[in-house]
C-alpha cells in the first residue's frame, strides 16, 4: 500500500464539515452514546437505528440505568435489529463498567476494546469520537476506500490489508480532530464511495487524491474473498393459540438466537398430517389447523425456510408459556424470524 498521505486531511475535513448528516447520536457525542450507536449501527442501515437509538436513550439514558436493566427491556428495546448477542454484550459490559470504573467508561484504547462486544473498529471510534483520542476506526467502509484510494487489490478480508489500512490513517490523522477524520473516512464510504462497483467519483472531495480513480480501477475495488454460500434449512414454525393466547417457547442458551423467546417450530416442511402426529407424540391436543403463508428469513450463515401452521389448542402443553397478543406486542422480543406468522393476530393486540 504506498498510502496517499496527508494531503488526504484538509479536503476530506472541509467536505464533512459542508455535508455531514445530521444523526441523532451526531448531538452531544458522550462515550456511551457513540458506544450504544456504534453497536447498533454494525450490520444495521442509519435510517433504520435512527428509531431505536432515540428509544433506546429515553427508556436507558445512562449505563448505569443499562446495567441495571431487566433482560426483557433490553431485549425489547433490541427486538428487530438482529444479531442479539450485540445487546447481552452491551448489557453485561455496562455491568462491568459499573463495577470497574464506576459508571463511565474508560477513555483509554486497551481498555475499551478488552469489554465484552467492543472489537478494534467500535475502541477506535469511541476513543476518537468520544475522547478526542487519535486511534483509527477501520470499519468496511473505511477499508473500501482505502483499497480504492490506493489502487490495491489485496483482498480487503486479508488482516494484513487491515492493519496496513489502520497504520496508513494513524499516520495522516490530524491531532485536533481524530474523532471527525475517522467519521469523515467512514461519510466518504457510506456517501460517496459507495459498494458492489458504484463509487460516485465525480462528488468525491479526494479524487485528485485517488490512484484507483486515476487507473480507472475504482469499480473494480475492493477485491474480497467469495463468501461461503449459506446453509439453508426447512423449518415447520407453529402458531399455537390457546383461547385468545398464544404460545411461545424459549431457545437453547447457545447458537442461533440464543435464549430468546420464538414461535415452536419442527424441522423439516412438514404436512398438516405430519404436523399432527408429531404433535400428538408430544402430547399436544390439537384442533384445527390452518396452513400460513411461507416465509424466508436470512441470517448471516443459514436461510431459513419456513412453512407455517395456525393451531388451536384444546389444553395448554406444559412446554409452552401463553402470552396474550398484547403483551406479546408490548412486553416479549420476538425475533424478526417468526413476525411473518403473526399477522393473523395482529388486530388482536
Ligand atoms: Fe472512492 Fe471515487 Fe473518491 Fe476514489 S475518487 S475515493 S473511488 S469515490
């Protein structure tokens, strides 16, 4: 990487200061603020955490309020932004905070990064962003433009493209500002120097500065290796109503979703014939059973493909907790996963 220096500094600053966006967590940057926004932001599009940071901070404003929290508030306050190990590591980090520095988190890089859920990209930009502290935040985005920057065609997975992308922008980083450099890179990449072959050079603040752009690489860029292809799995997911509750069951403690609360489900795409027996085996008293529309939901490593049953219940079976649709609404996380069979109950609620 031969790096285009620190001529980058002064046109990517005076571009962000002209067009940055105007983000909820962007007002009064406290270290817990950029933290929960960081967190959240990773996998999740801006417009979509724009909501849930805004709740977030009305029902938790602070990390001791967090880390007093009861597991069903921060798990509501979660309930569709996925990957649901994010919020028990901000969870259990807030109760570490509270136990080791007294209930503001330490404005030191090593420090920050050894907390649960905090990796190199979420200490850089707490640092730098909260704590004025001149640390890189390498996030995709970053190593993309980067990669373009300077013409190179190392697969962005490779660590060592990231750690040559961390020591070029530690160098160039200004001293007074580390915190807008590092947003400024990540603006340019979310903006401007956008993914899948579409930079939009012709408004990049750096183009005089870019090798790819003047080798015509740009769109070729970034080179990263070929994801795995997901695992897909067939799934039978019920809707067992009660009288006017519906059922519910609690995932395994490890693995996909762990320990949340879901629809029961089967494996396989069973038949309303194999439903019933499968049922009756497990002591289910069943009536009437009604098909759902299928649905499909994609998690990082496995697709789900699932079929769907409405059944009505004549005696609760012990394995299920029966909520009513309200509360179910108001009170329980469900994963996105299972929303697709809800709609039937929705003017229930
Ligand atoms: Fe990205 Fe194009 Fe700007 Fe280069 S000139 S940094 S490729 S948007």
């Amino acid at each position: 990487m031969s790096g285009v220096g620190k001529a980058l500094c002064t046109p990517l600053l005076e571009w962000y200061d002209d067009v940055r966006r105007d983000l909820p967590w962007r007002t009064n940057p406290t270290p817990y603020r950029v933290w929960v926004s960081e967190i959240m932001l990773q996998q999740t599009r801006v417009e979509a955490v724009r909501g849930y940071f805004t709740r977030w901070m009305d029902t938790l404003p602070t990390i001791r309020a967090l880390a007093e929290a009861e597991e069903s508030v921060y798990l509501k306050l979660w309930e569709g932004l996925g990957y649901y190990s994010r919020v028990r590591n901000l969870h259990k980090a807030a109760v570490l905070v509270c136990d080791a520095y007294g209930g503001a988190l330490p404005a030191d890089y090593d420090r920050l990064l050894a907390l649960p859920g905090i990796g190199d990209y979420t200490a850089g930009a707490i640092a730098s962003i909260a704590f004025g502290l001149p640390v890189p935040a390498v996030d995709g985005n970053v190593l993309r433009v980067s990669a373009r920057l300077n013409d190179d065609f190392t697969s962005i997975s490779e660590p060592k493209f990231k750690k040559e992308t961390r020591s070029l922008f530690c160098e160039c980083m200004p001293a007074d500002r580390p915190g807008d450099f590092n947003q400024a890179l990540m603006e340019l990449g979310a903006t401007v120097c956008l993914p899948n072959g579409a930079p939009l050079c012709e408004g990049c603040p750096v183009q005089h500065l870019c090798i790819g752009f003047h080798r015509g690489h740009a769109a070729l860029l970034p080179i990263r290796a070929p994801k795995k292809a997901r695992r897909l799995e067939r799934r039978t997911v019920l809707l067992p109503r009660y009288g006017e509750l519906v059922g519910l069951s609690r995932r395994p403690d490890s693995g996909l979703l762990a320990g949340l609360w879901e629809l029961p489900s089967l494996d396989g795409s069973l038949s309303p014939d194999a439903v019933r027996t499968t049922l009756a085996s497990r002591g289910w008293q069943t009536g009437k059973l009604l098909s759902l529309r299928p649905a499909k939901h994609i998690f990082t490593h496995v697709e789900w493909h699932m079929t769907g049953y409405y059944v009505e219940l004549s005696a609760p079976p012990d394995e299920l907790t029966f909520v009513t649709p309200a509360a179910l609404r108001t009170d329980y996380a469900l994963p996105s996963a299972f929303r697709a069979f809800l709609s039937v109950i929705e003017e229930d609620a």
